[in-house]
C-alpha cells in the first residue's frame, strides 16, 4: 500500500515538471515567434536595402520611362525620381518592364516592390495599395487628329468615337463612361498610339497633359495635336507600394520631401518635361464633376 501510494506521488511529481517544462518551453517558442514576427514586420525595408527593390515600369512612355532614341539606357522622370529616392535610401534599385495592365497585379503578387509608370492616385487604387507623397501634379487631356479634331469638339460628340490606351487604366475606363468604344494595347509606344489617331483607326486618346504634350512634340511627322479645349480633372503621380508597407512608406516620403524642397524634383522635371510638375499646376482646371456633360 506504501509502495503503491510512492509510486503514485512519484509519477504525479513528474507529470508535474513535465507540465511546467512544456509550459515555459512553449512560452518561450511564443516569445520568439512573437520576436520573429516583429522583426518580420519591421524587416520589409531593411530587405530591400539588403537585397535591392524590383521597380515596375513599362519603359515606352516618352518623358517618364523611356530609352531616348539611339540608346539602351532606360530614362525618364519617373526613373530618375526612383533612382534618386534609392541613392538616398541605400537601395539599390532595378527597373522590370512590364505592360501597363500587368503592374499593379505584379507589385499585388510580389513579383515587385514598387511601381513607377505615371500612376494617378484614386480612391479605387488607395483601396488596395499605398501611394508615395506625389511626385508629379498634372491635368488631363486628349489628343485628336490634326486636319478635323476627330470630330470632337466637346465631351457631347464623344460617344460613338474609339479611345485608344491600355485596357485597365483610368483612362480607358473614363472613355468608356462618355461613351466612346475602346481599343486596347499592350504596352507599346508612343508612335502606335498616335499613328493610330491619324490613319483613323482610332480617334483620340485621353491621358496625362504632360506626357501628351511631349510625345507629339517627339513626333511632328505624325499629324495629331492636343484638343484646345478639353482640360479636365487635376491629378496626382506618385509611386505605387504594396498596403500594408508602412514603414517603406515613410522612407520614401521622407526622401521624396527632401528632393522637392532641395529642388532635385524640380529639377528632373525641368529636364523631361520641360516645366516643373513637381508642383500643382497655376491654371484653373475643372474637374469633371464641375463639367456640363
């Protein structure tokens, strides 16, 4: 009976420690995977200053991401702009090019870090990705044929017409709203695009002034001009970055509010657009909202 009842209290001490080793040995696994977790969270940054960031860009719009012609060198504003913030974060930076509709399920995915193509910043777009402080004000715009303007005088005559420009951009999606049939691409350049509105295959194209303006002055053989008097709706460029990127955010805010107040934006616009888009535009522009349509 004595033997019995030792044995039960031995075998109970036991369980016991057993208990208490298991407890404080999953405490601690909890603790360092509560640490791993942090350093996990805090980690994004300091990965991409180990190991570089892959930047989206499609490298066929003239003045933001381009090859200047004779050259295998990619440029342009917002190329610039990324490899200056990287200069200033210690990143090394490396551009992917990639069909403007394939950038934002690109960065979505992993595929890369950050995008840097002339993306507007929308309520839709803020719903599923962060934006940088902006980098570039502008206004929108729409090129027509030279001879006829297209037919388009006001946004009235528009429906019925056919909008040339990627698939999934705002534009394209704005086009469809007024009512014209859309013609898509995949990434090509500036000249196809144009080419089209001249031979009437397509008969305008609505985007970013800037950009309009500099691509028909790199094409004068090609017979196309910005409408004169259909200017609409303020917009803001920034860098695109995955939601939940917080503190990847704040760097490049940071660096991006550093190079606007020591000049270096304004001085890289200057160089590609010829004007300074690092700041809104003095001209009074209506929003579509504020428009008679």
């Amino acid at each position: 009976m004595k033997r019995s009842l030792l044995a039960f209290l031995t075998i109970a001490f036991v369980l016991l420690l057993s208990a208490c080793g298991t407890s404080e040995e999953g405490s601690s696994d909890n603790a360092e995977n509560n640490d791993g977790d942090a350093e996990e969270e805090q980690s994004l940054f300091e990965e991409l200053q180990e190991e570089g960031a892959t930047v989206a860009t499609s490298g066929t719009l003239i003045a933001a991401t381009y090859y200047p012609e004779g050259s295998d060198e990619l440029t342009g504003y917002d190329v610039e702009v990324m490899r200056e913030i990287g200069e200033r974060l210690d990143i090394d930076i490396s551009f992917e090019e990639i069909g403007v509709d394939g950038m934002l399920p690109a960065l979505k995915n992993g595929r890369v870090d950050m995008v840097a193509n002339d993306f507007e910043i929308t309520e839709e777009r803020k719903r599923d990705f962060a934006f940088s402080e902006p980098y570039k004000y502008s206004f929108t715009s729409i090129i027509v044929r030279e001879e006829d303007m297209s037919g388009i005088e006001t946004f009235e005559d528009i429906p019925g017409k056919v909008h040339g420009g990627g698939a999934t951009t705002t534009h394209s999606q704005l086009a469809e709203e007024l009512g014209a049939e859309l013609k898509t691409y995949n990434n090509v350049t500036n000249d196809v695009y144009l080419r089209d509105v001249e031979n009437g295959r397509t008969d305008f194209i609505i985007n970013d002034y800037y950009l309009q303006k500099l691509a028909v002055e790199a094409l004068p053989d090609i017979d196309v001009q910005i409408h004169p008097d259909i200017k609409f709706n303020e917009a803001e460029v920034a860098v695109v970055l995955p939601k939940d990127a917080e503190e990847l955010k704040q760097k490049v805010d940071e660096a991006m509010n550093e190079m606007r107040e020591d000049g270096t934006l304004k001085e890289l616009s200057e160089k590609f657009y010829n004007a300074d888009v690092s700041q809104p535009p003095e001209e009074d522009i209506p929003s579509m909202d504020e428009l008679d349509l």
